[in-house]
C-alpha cells in the first residue's frame, strides 16, 4: 500500500545464538580441515608411490640389466677363450654366465611386470641372446676339447657382429632404463616440493583458521562476557544505576537484559528494603537492650534474691530448731513447710541459673576427657548410687574439646536422674556406650528404671515439665532440660528412644569440637543478611 513503510529488518546474522555459531564454526573448520587432510593424503600417497617405485623397480631394474650384461660378458668370455685353446676350463664361466643370465632375465621380467615398453626391450635383448647363442656359443661349446675350434675361426667374424648387436640391445634398454630412473627421479622430486607446498599451505590455512576462530570468540564471546563481567562488577560495587550494555550473539543479548532487568527490579527492591532494614535495625536495638536486662536480671537473681531468700532460710531453721516441739503440731508442720520451700525456693533459683548461663556465659573450650569427667561425677554421686544399689558401667569414653563445667552437668543430670528414677524392687543397672558418627560421637545412657512414654518422650526436654509430683520424685523439672540446651550448645541433639521399652534409653551427640558462640552484633548482621532480597 502506498504511504506505508516495511520496518527495517534485522540483519540475518543478529539473530544467531552462540550455539548457532559454534555449530557453523566447528563445521565449516571441519570441512576445510577435511579437504586439506584429503589434500594431503593424496600428496603423501603419491610421494610414497613414486618412492616405492624409484626404489622398488627403477633402480632394481637398471641394476639387474647390468648383472645381465656382465653374464653374457662372462659367457661371451668364456667361449671365445675355449674357441682359440680349446681348454675346458673356459667353458666354465660360460657356464655360470648362464645361470646368471637366467636368473636376473626372470628378475627383471618380474621387476618390469606391467610396462610394455621395457618388456619390448626385454624381449629384444633375450632374442639377440638367443641368436648369439644359436649361432656362436652352443656350437662352439659343444667342440671337442683339447684343440682350438675351427667353428670360432670360421665364424670369428659373425660372433662378433651377433654380440655386437647383442650389446647395442641390452645398452638401448639400459639406457631407457636410466632414463625412467632419472623421470622417477624428477617425479619424484617435482612430487616432494609439491608435498612442501601443500603441507606449507595447509599450515598456513589451519593458522588463519585459528587465527578467524580466536578473533570470533574474541569478539562474539569474550569481548561481550567481559564487558557483561565488568558491568556486573559495577553493579554489585554499588552502583546499581550503571546499565548492562547489551552485545554478541542473540543468547548472550538475551542474558545481558535479563540481568538489567534484575538490576532495575534490585533498584526498586532496595527502597523496600531500606525501611525493612531500619526497623531491622531497631528489633536489633531492642534484642540487645533485652540481653542486657536479662544480664542484669541474672545478676539480681543471683546476688539481690539470694540474699533475702538465706535469711528467711536460716531464721526458718532457727525458728525449727528452737520452738520445734513447744508448739502445737500445727505450728511444728507449718515452720516445717516454711523451711522446705525456703530450701527448695533456693535449689530453684540456683538451677534456673545454671540453665540460663549455658549458652550465655561462655568459658574457654578445652580438651576435656570425658572418662574422668564421668568418674568425678560418679563420686560426686557416689552416696545415691550406694543408697541405690546402682551398678555403672560405660565404654571407653573419648576426648572432646568442649566445656568441662558442661559435661560435668550433663553427666551428673543424666547418671542422677538414672538413678533416682529407678524401679522400687530392682536396683539400678546403668549403661553408658559411645560410638563415632562421622564428626560427632553418640552417647547412650541405658538404664533399668521407670522408664518414659513415647508420648512424653518430648515433654521431658522442656523445662518444669514433671511427669510424677515433687512427692513422690524430688526435683526441680529443669535436669533433662539443661542437657538438651548443654548437647545443643556443643552442636549435637538429644533424644529418648520410644523403642526401648525395658527402662529409659537416652541417646544424644557430640562434636568433636564445639561451633563458635555467636556475639549480639554478628546474630544481627545474620538476621539483616537474612532479611535482604538476594542480588
């Protein structure tokens, strides 16, 4: 229609991938070096024919033609010698002359198999022997002995005109012979430096190949990754408004605006991001002003409580041990339940303090040899376990750097609790087994006792979780769980196993080494990394 323009078309080559190129590249590189290969082939084919044939049949040729000749000189030799004295002993050359002239006539007919014209020659050569021979060497040779023969005086004339003639034949098919030598030769030669030229352009072409194929990916693929790499670079610098020039085959076009289309999405994430991050800020604020008010609550717990609940303990106890049985009963029971929950209000807050420094007050890790961390605690608990009648037995235990303090109460929290809730007609039986898990050793403490439902096997860990009354089992309700925070603390995990069902089986792992403890500010830098969109 008139009044319309066609939009200009892309160039027919923009729209190749780099695959597209490779494959064209890599084919177009395979179809020249295939017909250079062929090429060269042909060339080394030739030079080799030519050689077998200069070495194998010219030279072999020229060089029996003469053998040939010197045969018939010694047969020729030999017959006129015993043609003039008649002596038997010339006859003898003659005779290995024939030989000779047989084998090197098969010789060179075998060595000009296939070439007509030095078979003619050949052929001419073998009947100017054969007329020779007829006419001289035969007659002559089969003359008496012992006297000249007349048959050489008389036919002195015509022995010598036959070989003559004999010996312008074999020098015509010599001289032929040296001929096809010295044009196999040229041949040759000519074959050789044509060798050198195509091998010199065949290097010459695989060097510009190279040299085209080095260029293309420099230009199609490297300059573009690099300046796509640089552009990265700059963005992840900081300077998220440099745009991604976009260059190369259609692929790497392709990417280069996938990632500016990133960078753009990265520039409007970042104003969302920034008001997360400043109240980020203030939750981490607020986290640590928390950590130091339970400092500070610790603190108080530990000198401030104490205090008041030691007086109250001791004038308790002075109360019992001074009106104890002047009052009535009601009086003596009442003084009696002040003493005990003075006592056990202060066994409270003694283990609500260990639990909370485990994790929080961190000691200096070292080796720690867990058998004789297992034997103080077994004579630290030495008068229950006689009580009890407890039997203790565990495997060799191994070295582990961790906090000493730590694995003395998690041994004593476990081996205790063993013991404590036991059957009340059988006597204790403890197990404590350890094996190596990879990176980390799995302990088991096995015991005879109660025992725990699989449907409490979780409860136990939480702290003040009791499953019987203070009654029945003494007991704070925090021993399972500072060691579940104490085994976490070293990297491992805890556990009771719902399938042993003879007692409690307690399996729980170590590492060998402890993680580091995070500080306040690196748990914020983590918490702000996490909370950051990803580039």
């Amino acid at each position: 229609m008139t009044g319309m323009t066609r939009p200009p078309r892309a160039p027919r080559f923009t729209a190749w991938t780099t695959r597209r190129w490779l494959r064209v590249g890599v084919a177009v590189s395979l179809v020249v070096l295939a017909v250079l290969g062929v090429t060269g082939a042909w060339v080394l084919g030739r030079t080799a024919t030519i050689s077998d044939e200069l070495v194998d049949v010219r030279s072999p040729a020229l060089s029996t033609a003469f053998r040939l000749e010197s045969a018939l000189l010694n047969q020729e030799t030999g017959i006129r010698g015993y043609g003039l004295t008649g002596t038997p002993e010339f006859l003898e050359p003659y005779q290995r002359g024939l030989t000779d002239e047989n084998t090197y006539a098969t010789q060179l007919a075998r060595l000009l198999d296939g070439d007509s014209r030095a078979l003619d020659d050949l052929r001419t050569v073998q009947e100017a022997i054969s007329t020779w021979q007829e006419r001289i060497a035969r007659p002559v040779a089969a003359s008496p002995s012992g006297a000249p023969s007349p048959l050489a005086t008389e036919r002195a004339a015509e022995a010598k005109a036959a070989f003559d003639a004999l010996r312008q034949a074999m020098g015509d098919q010599q001289e032929r012979l040296r001929a096809e030598r010295a044009g196999t030769r040229a041949d040759l030669a000519a074959t050789m430096r044509l060798r050198n030229w195509v091998f010199a352009s065949i290097a010459v072409v695989i060097a510009l190949l190279a040299g085209l194929v080095f260029e293309g990916l420099r230009r199609g693929i490297t300059r573009p990754l690099e300046q796509l790499g640089a552009d990265a670079r700059t963005v992840a610098g900081g300077d998220f408004d440099h745009p991604i020039s976009s260059a190369g085959p259609a692929d790497l076009r392709r990417l280069s605006g996938e990632i500016d289309f990133m960078r753009r999405r990265l520039v409007r994430e970042l104003a969302v991001s920034e008001e997360a991050r400043q109240r980020l800020d203030a939750r981490t604020a607020d986290l640590q002003r928390s950590n130091a008010e339970l400092e500070q609550f610790a603190y108080v717990a530990s000198h401030d409580l104490q205090e008041p609940l030691r007086k109250v303990s001791s004038f308790t106890q002075l109360l019992q041990r001074r009106y104890g049985g002047q009052l009535d009963a009601k009086a003596d029971q009442y003084i009696g339940i002040a003493v005990d929950g003075a006592n056990r209000m202060q066994t409270l807050i003694n283990d609500l303090l260990d639990f909370s420094r485990v994790g929080r007050v961190h000691h200096a890790p070292e080796k720690v040899d867990l058998d004789h961390v297992m034997e103080r605690t077994l004579s630290a608990l030495s008068v229950g376990i006689e009580e009890a009648g407890a039997s203790i037995t565990h495997d060799p235990l191994p070295t582990l750097v961790a906090d000493p303090t730590q694995m003395g109460m998690l041994w004593q929290n476990l081996i205790g609790n063993a013991v404590k809730f036991r059957r009340p007609d059988l006597a204790p039986e403890i197990r404590v087994s350890a094996s190596r898990e990879g990176d980390l050793w799995r302990f088991t403490v096995t015991d005879n006792g109660i025992g725990i439902a699989p449907e409490y096997a979780d409860k136990v860990f939480v702290i003040f979780q009791r499953l019987h009354t203070k009654d029945v089992y003494p007991g704070s309700g925090i021993g399972l769980a500072m060691c579940k925070k104490i085994v976490e603390f070293h990297g491992g995990d805890i556990a009771v196993d719902p399938e042993y069902r003879d007692g409690t089986r307690i399996s729980f792992t170590l590492a060998a080494e402890p993680p580091p403890a995070l500080s306040p500010s690196t748990i914020a830098e983590a918490t702000r990394a996490t909370a950051e969109p990803a580039p």
